[in-house]
C-alpha cells in the first residue's frame, strides 16, 4: 500500500521502519530536514520537508494517490487538520494520534466530519494495559486475540514454584485447564517447545488459554494471587489521568505523587476520591513517608525512563507485590527486563502496534495479505498470528495430529462459530474459522498455508 506519515518523531519513525520493511510504500512528511535525511539514509522511504497540513505539502506527496495517512506529530490539533485536509485532497484513510483526554467525546460525535477512520491515543492504551496487569497481579504480559476471547499471557517459574523441572506433557496434571505453552523465554533464549520441554526455575512461560479460564489458571499453577486493592501512582501524567478513573471505579484506592502544583490541583478536581499528594515521588524519604511497602501495587509513569527504571527496582526491592514500568525508549526493553523488572508498559510500542494492525487488516480487506492480527512477544522474538482459514487452505478438516507443520510451529488456538478451543492432537480447522498461529519472530509467514511442511 501507498502510506504517508506525517511527522518524523519516535513514533514516526518506528512506524516508517515497521510498514517499510512490510513492503508498504512509505512516504515521510517532517519540517526538520535533518531528521528526514536520518530516515532516508536508513529507511526505504520518501521524503518530503514541509507542513503536513498544508495543501501544498501533501500534493507533493501526492496524497490524492495515498491508501493511508497516519498523522504522528506532537501537535492533536495539527493532526486533526492534516487528517482533515488528506481526506479533502482524496486520500483513502487517515489516521490520527490524539492524546488530549478532552477531546474524546468530539471524536466519537465528529469522526466523519474529520475525515477519520481511525484515532490512536498512546497514553490511553498504556492505562488499558496497566489496568489489565493489575487484574492479574502474577501476570508480567497480557495479549487478547480472537475478539478477547483468548489471552497470551506471560508467566515466570520462580523458585519453588509447582512448575519448576517438569515436562510440558504433564502441565494440565497441575493446571486443570485447557493451555498450551507457546513459548518459552530462559536466560535469552527464546524456544518454541514440544511435551518433552522441561520447565526450570528463571523460565517465563507464554501460555495461550480461554478468557474464562484465566483465573483458574493463575490459581491451580499456585501463583499467589492477591487481589489490588490499593494503588500508588508516582508521576500525574496522562496515562494516570485514564487509569486512575479505571481502577476508581473498580474499587481501588489510588494515590498519586505529582511534584507539579497546577497538575496535582487538576488531578484533585477530577478525582476527589484519589489522594493526590504534591510530592517529588522520586525521592526516598517521600515515598517512606508515604508507606511505599503499604501498597499492593505500584506504577511508576514519570516523564523518564531512567528515574521510572530506578524506582521501580526500589519498590520490587521493598517487596511491594505488583510494579508496572513505563517507558518510552523500547530499544532498552529487553535489558530492563533482564534487571528485573517485571511488567514494563510503553505508550510509543503500543501506538505503534495499533497502526500497524489497522494496516494490515486494510490489507486483508484488500486481499493482499492473509493476516488478520499480530502481536509480538518475547521481546520481539516470538509472532503470535491470526489467520482466516477458507474453501483453499490445506489441511481443512483433519486432525491436527495428521497436520505437517513446519519446525517451530505452534497453532495455539482456533475459534469456530464463535467458539475458542485450544487444539489439541484430534482438534481440526474448517473453512471459515480463525487460527492463532505461534512462531519465531524472524520467519516469514504471511499466510496460512505457509506453516505446513509439505
């Protein structure tokens, strides 16, 4: 597809690599030259310097041309405008990334007559992803397929767990559910196993289960499970904005740390039944005073990864049971992780993922591509895929025991007539029904029939 991005930022510029190395045409608007030349020299793509909203620009873009443009800049009301203009001038789709929470209620009422198909809000999505974490305590990573009704969700075996040094073969003897391990990361590694796979102590298991029965899981696995009732936030930013009114109406207690007085006196209007404390919760004797260890869980979303990093590893080391991590330079997220901390978040990876599934399902409309979904796991080194299986795909109809699939393959769930099963060896797939299929993140499958061997 044709796709222009307006805006060369952090998310920009993520967005061009992604869809560039997808084989999308990728055009680039900026009014810095010198960070177009960067993207240029080291992305397959177009650029162009100037204003994005400007008419003038996106002709030299050629936007009447353009199946989709995404408007990435810092600016919700230039985004609105580029947006706005891009469908005036014939461009297919638009994007917009808007962050303001003021604004919400006049996308949903005005969303044709800004020439919309889709509004992404990063801070938004980071609160949707906490609040999930914080329902389940013991889970580092969740990821929702198949209309919600399946989760991917990421399990450590710490040290004396039930899990620790038993075969995959024997895991329903102690989860009493139907899962499939889909992935196992240890020590860096990443394995896509079989039955005989041992489990050790240190491993973090990717298990695919029913929504109904996560729950279940998280209790037969013996994983300890206490429910959050109490929440510290360190940093009043946006994503503490969606999440504190989430986790309020649930019936969690939250307080906030917010060293900036004009934010803590909006934050107090907004919420009168959070705490919110004008503090530097950055510092230690502040957070001892404000019982740091009394919490069930705390998130750190200051405006730095570092200081968010250090607070974080503080807090775990307290022993408060649950910790989320917000950062924004997702390049350091593996070597977070490797120091310990357990559930990170990041609003730019979570914008950009959003796009891209929004582009892909363009494209399966479009009858270019046959994936309907993705999600990446491990750090980037395990793809979770949904494919549509139809009338031409191999394989229909047979026991998946009978089915050759490609070394390294996992189909990890498929729903038929709106009913999810985890496959086993006499599970089939039939026309019309959705796989979610399991592999290494450097393998190229872009359609169903690409996973079997023969």
């Amino acid at each position: 597809m044709n796709i222009i991005i307006v805006g060369d930022g952090k998310v920009g510029a993520a967005l061009a690599a992604q869809l560039s190395s997808e084989k999308h045409d990728v055009t680039i608007i900026d009014s810095d030259p010198q960070v177009l030349n960067e993207s240029a020299e080291l992305l397959d793509v177009m650029a162009v310097v100037g204003n994005g909203a400007a008419m003038a620009t996106l002709q030299e873009a050629r936007v009447e041309t353009a199946d989709l443009l995404i408007a990435a800049t810092s600016r919700d009301e230039l985004n609105l405008l580029t947006c706005l203009t891009a469908k005036k001038l014939g461009c297919g789709h638009t994007i917009a990334r808007i962050r303001n929470p003021e604004y919400t209620d006049q996308l949903v009422a005005m969303r044709e007559e800004l020439g919309l198909s889709l509004t992404v809000n990063p801070e938004q999505a980071a609160a949707h992803e906490a609040y999930q974490l914080l329902q389940f305590p013991s889970v580092l990573k969740r990821e929702s397929f198949a209309k919600g009704r399946v989760e991917i969700v990421a399990i450590p075996v710490n040290d004396g767990s039930n899990l620790a040094d038993i075969p995959l073969h024997k895991l329903y003897e102690i989860a009493r559910v139907k899962v499939l391990v889909c992935a196992v990361e240890r020590q860096g590694e990443v394995h896509i196993p079989g039955g005989s796979f041992v489990l050790r102590a240190g491993d973090t298991l990717f298990v695919t289960a029913a929504l109904h029965d996560l729950a279940q899981l998280v209790r037969n696995l013996g994983l300890v499970e206490h429910k959050v009732k109490s929440l510290l936030i360190i940093g009043g930013s946006r994503i503490a904005f969606y999440l504190t009114q989430r986790c309020l109406d649930s019936g969690i207690h939250v307080r906030i740390l917010e060293r900036d007085h004009d934010r803590c006196v909006r934050l107090a209007e907004t919420f009168p039944k959070a705490a919110i404390i004008e503090a530097d919760g950055s510092r230690q004797e502040v957070l001892d005073a404000q019982g740091l260890t009394a919490f069930d869980a705390v998130i750190t979303l200051t405006g730095m990864d570092e200081e968010n990093v250090v607070l974080s590893m503080l807090a775990q080391h307290l022993g408060v049971s649950k910790v989320i991590t917000k950062i924004n330079r997702v390049e350091y997220d593996q070597l977070f992780r490797k120091v310990g901390l357990g559930s990170i978040i990041s609003p730019k990876a979570l914008c950009c993922s959003n796009i891209v599934r929004y582009v892909r399902a363009m494209s399966t409309a479009s009858g270019s591509a046959g994936i309907l979904a993705l999600h990446t796991i491990v750090d980037g080194k395990v793809e979770a895929l949904e494919f549509r299986a139809d009338a031409n795909t191999r394989h229909c109809d047979q026991p998946l025991k009978d089915v050759p699939l490609k070394e390294g393959i996992l189909i990890s769930c498929i729903t038929h007539h709106g009913s999810t099963v985890i496959p086993k060896g006499d599970s089939r797939f039939h026309p019309g029904d959705t796989l979610v299929v399991v592999t290494a993140g450097d393998r190229a499958i872009t359609a169903l029939d690409d996973i079997f061997a023969d």
